[in-house]
C-alpha cells in the first residue's frame, strides 16, 4: 500500500504541476478550495467517521478568510526608503 500512496502522491503533483502551467494562479486556488469542499462533502456523505461540526466550521472559516483575502498594494517609488 506504501509504494501505491508514493506513486499516487507523485502523480498529484505532477498533475498539478501541469495544471499551474495551463491554467492562472487564481483559477488553480480556485479549483484546489472547491476540491476541498466536494471531498469534505463527501466525506460526510459517505463514510460514518468523519470531522467532527467544529472541524467542518474551521475549515469553513479557512475558505471564507481564503476568498476575502487579497494581495497588498506595490508601493509606489516615492514612499521607499532611500539607500
């Protein structure tokens, strides 16, 4: 089982490599927060032991904070400090 998690591990990432390349950095952030939520869903769907109500808010939170985040302004070249 060890060397089939090893080989699906690689394959993840190379897929995911990929799927940087061919796709924006926001679209990929995108897709990872909604993979999250379908296999969340799942999880509690289908198999009886699963995250508990506070583990499923938490990550909850987590994507909330994700979608309300954005990058810091460039500072303009007059309010940098001179060398």
């Amino acid at each position: 089982w060890l060397l089939i998690s090893c080989v699906c591990g690689i394959a993840i990432s190379y897929f995911a490599f990929l799927a940087r390349a061919a796709i924006s950095a926001t679209y990929f952030t995108v897709i990872g927060n909604t993979c999250k939520v379908i296999t969340v869903a799942l999880n509690i769907i289908v198999w009886d032991k699963h995250a508990t109500p506070e583990g499923v808010m938490s990550l909850f939170l987590c994507l909330v904070c994700a979608f309300f985040y954005e990058q810091a302004p460039k500072r303009k070249d007059s309010m940098m400090l001179p060398r």
